[in-house]
C-alpha cells in the first residue's frame, strides 16, 4: 500500500514510517488466521505448474 491509517493518522507513507512513539497499540493475535490459510490455500491452486511434455517435438516432426 502507498499509506496505512491509524486512528485517522497517516502512519506510513511510501515505506516511511510517519507516527509518533507512544502513538499505537499492539494488539496479540495468534498465527495463521484463518484468512491467512485461505490466502495459502488459494496460492497453492493457482501457482504456476511445471506441464509435462511427451518425447514428440513442438513442431511435431
């Protein structure tokens, strides 16, 4: 993303962290959620797949 909003503050812009110490919250949330093993799911059914070829040459001679 170009900039990420917190609390209606830009706190990144462009890779460039903008916020003040203090100014966040981390919130603990466990790893893997389920949007994340959709997201995994999904990647490993439409990734690029090696095709396997016959020994018939592509021009077919």
């Amino acid at each position: 993303p170009r900039f990420t909003l917190t609390r209606g503050q830009v706190a990144v812009q462009d890779g460039e962290i903008r916020t003040r110490e203090g100014h966040g919250k981390f919130v603990k949330r466990p790893p893997m959620t389920a949007v994340n093993k959709a997201l995994s799911t999904w990647k490993d059914l439409t990734h690029p797949r090696k095709v396997e070829r016959s020994g018939i040459p592509a021009s077919g001679v």
